[in-house]
C-alpha cells in the first residue's frame, strides 16, 4: 500500500505563507498525480492545486497566484508554496495521489492550516 505524510500546516497571520510537504512510502510503481485538497467544517472537500508526472499544473481560481505546487519525483513528494494567505483559506489540508498501480487515489491523514485575520 501506500502511505502520504504532510507536515508544514499553522496557525499564521493574513498575509503571511506557510509551505505544505507531503512525502509518500510503500510500495508501488510510480505516481502519477499528485495534488493538494482542503475542508473545512460543513463543506465538501475541494481542490486545491494538482501536478502531473511531467510538471503540468492546475489551481483554484482562488488561489491562482499565490499557492505554488511542485513535486521532487525522486523524493516521491509534492509541496504547496502557499503566500498572502487570507482567512479564507483556513482549512484542513490533505494531500492526494494517483498511484500505479493501484486504482483509486490515496489520501494523508490532513495538516490544519490557520490564518488569523
């Protein structure tokens, strides 16, 4: 199976940036996406931003221009460069992956990140 550990979430001021990490383990071919998702109380889960294999991204129109996603794929990690941050963006963020070759995606257990105003 797989396993996705985050660390980096906090409580930081409006304004401020704070930068997710996500390392994944186990045993598997290689990953294909990778991307970061957040939830807060009451709301489905969204995204955030995603990469690909090769590098190709995707944002939220909220985000656009201040979070920054990458991955080291021989660290089998992916980070999200989050600045200005605002209060809007406090949540619970998780971390997912398309990992080969299992079906499905798998998820991280969620690193909270608060921004006070």
């Amino acid at each position: 199976q797989v396993q996705l550990v985050e660390s980096g979430g906090g409580l930081v001021q409006a304004g401020g940036s704070l930068r997710l990490s996500c390392a994944a383990s186990g045993s598997f071919f290689s990953i294909r996406s990778m991307g970061w998702y957040r939830q807060t109380p009451g709301k489905q889960r969204e995204l955030v931003a995603v990469i690909t294999s090769i590098g190709l991204t995707n944002y939220a129109d909220s985000v656009k221009g201040r979070f920054t996603i990458s991955r080291d794929n021989a660290e089998r990690a992916v980070y999200l460069l989050m600045n200005n941050l605002k209060p809007e963006d406090t949540a619970v963020y998780y971390c997912n992956a398309d990992v080969l070759p299992y079906r499905g995606s798998f998820w991280g257990q969620g690193t909270q990140v608060t921004v006070s105003s």
